[in-house]
C-alpha cells in the first residue's frame, strides 16, 4: 500500500508490518481519535481488508512517517 500526500509529493510504500507498527503508534498518539479514519485504514490493509493507497495531508504524512522513524531506532 502506498501512502502519500494529496498532492503525492511524498509518497512511501508500506509493508503490511509496517502498516500495523504505524497504526499502533497512531493509537497511542494524540491524534487517535482526530485520525481514527487513518488507523482503520492502516488496520485493514494488515487484515487484508484493503488495498487501496492511503491520501492524508502533508501534515499527517509528516507524522505517520515520524512514527516509522521512531519505530526503527
């Protein structure tokens, strides 16, 4: 699954571990409830629910990505 920006400026292709390692982050942030349309998005793509790449704002990207960086040191 690709995740990207609306204007897929920055893009980033997720495995389905790293889908799972971002939608666990996102629960524990403080954009849980605000981005709970995203976590569903990321959850399903790890159950094989969906495919379909995933649009947010740069904002959003910005954080999600964090999340992966956090994730790896």
């Amino acid at each position: 699954m690709k995740i990207a920006d609306v204007g897929e400026t920055n893009s980033l292709k997720l495995t389905i571990k790293q889908a799972l390692d971002m939608e666990l982050e996102l629960n524990l942030s403080k954009y849980a409830t605000a981005w709970y349309n995203i976590g569903d998005h990321l959850y399903n793509f790890h159950v094989g629910k969906t495919e379909d790449d995933l649009f947010v704002t740069t904002e959003q990207f910005n954080v999600l990505v964090s999340f992966l960086k956090q994730k790896q040191n």
